[in-house]
C-alpha cells in the first residue's frame, strides 16, 4: 500500500480574492491523483515563501505556520486511523472521514445550546447571544475546525470594521473564548488547536463618562424635529436614567408595578438585573423630580417607553443626540449612570446613599467616583474660602471708616 504524499500549495486557482489574498491548501497525492484540503489561511502573495513552503512577512507568520503544520499532521494522523481499522486507503475515504468529523458537528448550534442550558443569568445570556449574532453575520455556517487563529483573528478585524469600541470587541472575543474553552473540555476541538493560545484579548482602561450640570441642561433643552422626532424617546429614556442612575438592563425590563406611591409621593422600586439587589428611589427628591415628568409624558403607554432597541442601537442615536445638542462628548447609555452618581456626589449627597441609590453592593463599587468627590471637597472650600474674603472685605471696609 502506497503512503499519500503530502505538500503544501499556495493559490492554486491563481486568483486572488476581493481581499487581495489567496488560499492555503495541503495537495495529497495517491495513485496518480489529487485532492485538496483547505487550511482556512489566505495571504497576500508576499506572505508566501513558494520555496520554503512557509508563512513569510506576516506579524503573525509563526502562529500560522505552526497552525499549518498541526494540519497537515491531522490529515496524517486520520490516515493513520483509517489504515489502524483495516480499511483501504484512498483520498476519496479520507476527504469522506475529514468532511464527517468537520461538517456534523456545528459551533453555532453548540454555542446555542451551551448558552441555553447555562446557569447564566438572562442578561448575560443575551449578551452572548448577542456574539453569537455577530459570528453568524461575520461567516454564517460555522464548524468547529474553523475555529482556528486565523478565525479568531479575522473576527476581531470584522468587528473593528463595524466601528465597535476595543473593550466591546474584548467583550465579544471573551464570549468567544469561553465557548471554545468549553468545547475542548467536552473534546469537540482537540487541546493542541486552540485557537487562543497565541491570542490576546485586548482592551484600554475605561474612563467614566459623564455629563456636567451645563451639559445636562443642554440635553434638557434640546428639541428634536422633523426626521429627528425618532430619537425623542432615546432622549427621553436617557434622560429618564441621569435623574434614576439606572443601568440599560434595568430600564428595559421596567413595568408599571415598579412605579409606587409612598404617602401620595412617587417611588421607584425594582430589581438590579446585574446583582439581584433591590434598590428604592424617591423619584421626587432626586433631580427635582425631573424623573417623574418624564414618566407623565409617557403615562399612557409606559410599557411602551420602557422597551427600547438594543443596547448598540441606542448608543448611535444617543451619538447623533449629543451632536444635536453641541456635545463635544461620545456619550453611551451608560453614562447616564455615570451622570447620576457624579452629580450626586457634587451636590454633596453621602457616599452611602449614593451606593444605595446605585444598587451597588458594596461601597468600594462606589469609590470609583472619589475624583468627583475630590472636586467636591475643593469646591465646599472654596465656598468657605470666597465665603471668608467677604468678611474679610467687609470688616476691612467698616475699620477704615
């Protein structure tokens, strides 16, 4: 029985595609014929060395070539089974044995089903999901052999080129990540092919953003007409959230039950999504009840106002509000949450209330604004300083008379 004689081939069809790039592909040659296995890895024409038959030029030529040769050795290694279990060696039986292992066991109906069955709580269940989306619209059909390096790699290029924030994008490679971890420890993607051990997860340190007392009253002002009157109830909504301090998770799964009156006077009580805590607020102390006027407008279809689009969705619109508003800041959703806490700090509200309000569990969740209340401690004194020159002029002005 002859051994398959394997190489490696780089654009065959000598075509390259709209990317610029072509194919790597391992030829296994048996009785004078030929059949092709695709390494999932393209190149540019100079990222090829046809002498060497390796990866040339690439910041990540190593990790591909490594991922390569773990390739062609696969193939070897399923040659070797099927000769073990006493069958005739041919390419036809060998393409067949390769297709059966990568095309019957799908990562998009693994991931699904993982997610489906998890213990996770149902906002971070639709968080995941939401990566599962992106997968699905960056390659529709996914199996677990695709899940290499290069994958990873082109995934993360994918969503920079949507326009995602570098820890968005963190976020959805860590969902990733954790499926594939998942799927190697239930042996669908062997140990040695994953697809992370040369990739890293890169994020920036995230500055809180938040509007100031001027920058909010910009927002309060505004008026949206004509093809602009769709974003009133995103204006609305996070205006509703600075006067509340409310996550998006939270807002979005709001009913009418959680608007109480407490001795004729307006509270709203829910559920922290995120950690389960309960949180009480006074909607008519906080922010001159602003809240509670918001909820007036909306009194009639409140149901209504409380479901919004996703997440992404809304930070787009909130991105062309501002502008509208002359904001010079990219502002987020989450910002109103931000807003709330700052402002709070500044007007001199005691950190505990502010953990209270929030939602946080612990105060230490909370210290994060202590640059706020830094800014708060210099303006009481320079309340006190300005405070003490007046009285200072003053008596001056009466000694000298």
């Amino acid at each position: 029985m002859n051994k398959i004689i394997y190489s490696l081939v780089y654009n065959r069809k000598k075509c390259l595609n709209k990317r610029g790039v072509a194919l790597v592909q391992v030829e296994a040659y048996l009785d004078r014929k030929k059949k092709y296995f695709s390494t999932k890895v393209y190149l540019k024409p100079e990222q090829w060395d046809a002498k060497k038959l390796v990866v040339k030029n690439h910041p990540n030529a190593d990790a591909l070539n490594r991922l390569i040769y773990e390739f062609v050795a696969a193939i070897e290694k399923k040659e070797l089974e099927l000769w073990q279990q006493g069958k005739r060696i041919s390419l036809e039986l060998l393409k067949d044995a390769l297709a059966t292992r990568e095309n019957n066991s799908s990562f998009i109906s693994f991931f699904k089903q993982e997610v489906s069955n998890s213990s996770l709580k149902d906002s971070t269940k639709r968080n995941h999901l939401s990566t599962l989306l992106l997968l699905q619209e960056f390659k529709r059909d996914i199996v677990f052999s695709d899940l290499t390096f290069e994958f990873v790699s082109s995934f993360e290029y994918f969503l920079q080129q949507k326009g995602y924030h570098t820890n968005t994008i963190a976020k959805h490679m860590k969902h990733l990540k954790r499926h594939i971890n998942i799927a190697i420890n239930k042996e669908y993607i062997e140990i040695q092919k994953y697809a992370f051990r040369k990739y890293k997860i890169k994020t920036v340190e995230n500055k809180h953003t938040h509007l100031v007392p001027e920058e909010l009253e910009q927002l309060e002002r505004l008026s949206l007409t004509d093809k602009h009157m769709k974003l009133q109830k995103s204006l609305d909504a996070f205006l509703f959230c600075c006067y509340a301090g409310m996550r998006y998770s939270d807002f979005t799964n709001l009913s009418k039950k959680n608007i109480v009156d407490i001795n004729q006077e307006t509270w709203l009580i829910y559920k922290s999504v995120k950690t389960g805590t309960e949180v009480r607020l006074p909607l008519y102390l906080l922010f001159a009840g602003k809240g509670i006027v918001i909820l007036n407008k909306y009194r009639n279809n409140l149901e209504d106002f409380f479901r919004l689009r996703d997440n992404s969705n809304i930070n787009k619109d909130l991105i062309i509000i501002a502008k509208l508003a002359g904001l010079s800041k990219k502002i987020s959703f989450h910002t109103a949450r931000h807003t709330n806490a700052t402002l709070l700090i500044y007007n001199g509200v005691n950190i505990t209330t502010v953990q209270k309000l929030l939602g946080h569990k612990s105060v230490k969740t909370t210290q994060v604004y202590t640059n706020i209340m830094d800014m708060t401690i210099v303006h009481d004194l320079e309340k006190i300083k300005q405070a003490a020159l007046g009285i200072k002029k003053k008596t001056d002005n009466s000694f000298n008379k």
